[in-house]
C-alpha cells in the first residue's frame, strides 16, 4: 500500500503496537498503547511511554533497532476450502529507531498524542506528569501497508 492516507487509515484503527527488539541474539516483542504523527519526507514517529526501568528499556539503551506492526483483525473468511479460508485484514509494518526522549515541551507533546489516539481527546500534560514516565518514539521511513478488505469495506 502506498500513500499516507492508506497508512494512516490503518493507524488510525489499530490501538496496539507489537515493538520487537534483539536482546542477546533473541528476539523480544512486546504489546504497547501507542499515539503517532506522520512527518514530512516519508517519516512516521511511533509515541510510548512506560517505566524508567525494566528489560524493554534495558534492550534498547543496548540497541535501538525495532521492528513495529499494527494490525486490525476483521471478520474471518471462510471458504469452501481450508486454503482458500482466512482474515479480512489491514496492518502496518516497518523497522526504525527508537529515541528516548527528554525535552520537556516534546515529552508532554508526545503524551498528547498518545492521549489522542487512544481516547479521542486533546490533553495538556504538565512537565510533572511527563516527568513521571519515560517516553520515547520510534522514527521510521520504512514501512509498508498491506489490507485484504472484506465484502462491506
């Protein structure tokens, strides 16, 4: 799929992103609550926030390699056939770098848009309440959409 809007249109649905990190040779992934901006030049920056400690945060002070996907799972397609039988679909995939992130002014812009795209609602947050979490992003400019669209889509 190419284009923002069909990009975004998927983002826009998904609530989760599954990060995916190397930690000693092995792959780790994780589910996390996300929020997103689509930047010019082909950039997508991926928001999280999450505990100052812990392994995620450990693997990428290591490296700062992810891969990321976003899917929204539609109606099962059944088929006559097992093999002709799956899942209406869109996803979002791509690989970039995470960047932690300790402005201030950015940490509470970041939560905003988190704040948004999981509940719909603009907040401020204070330079406290940032203070609080640690945020980062991840910056991509590879990634791709990909969608099998059901019959009512």
């Amino acid at each position: 799929m190419k284009g923002w809007e069909g990009i975004e249109d998927i983002i826009l649905r998904c609530r989760t992103c599954h990060l995916a990190m190397v930690d000693g040779g092995m792959p780790y992934v994780v589910p996390l609550s996300f929020g997103y901006r689509l930047m010019g030049g082909g950039t997508l920056e991926l928001y999280f926030h999450s505990a100052r400690e812990g392994r995620k945060m450990d693997i990428l002070r290591r490296d700062n390699r992810v891969c990321f996907a976003l899917s929204d799972e539609g109606a099962p397609l059944f088929a006559d056939t097992p093999c002709d039988s799956g899942y209406y679909y869109s996803s979002v995939i791509g690989n970039g770098e995470a960047v932690f992130i300790d402005d201030p002014v950015e940490k509470c812009e970041a939560l905003s848009f988190m704040f948004r795209h999981q509940s719909g609602r603009d907040v401020v947050f204070t330079p406290e309440q940032a203070d609080a979490v640690c945020v980062y992003k991840v910056v991509s400019t590879d990634f791709t959409g990909k969608r099998k669209l059901g019959p009512t889509a």
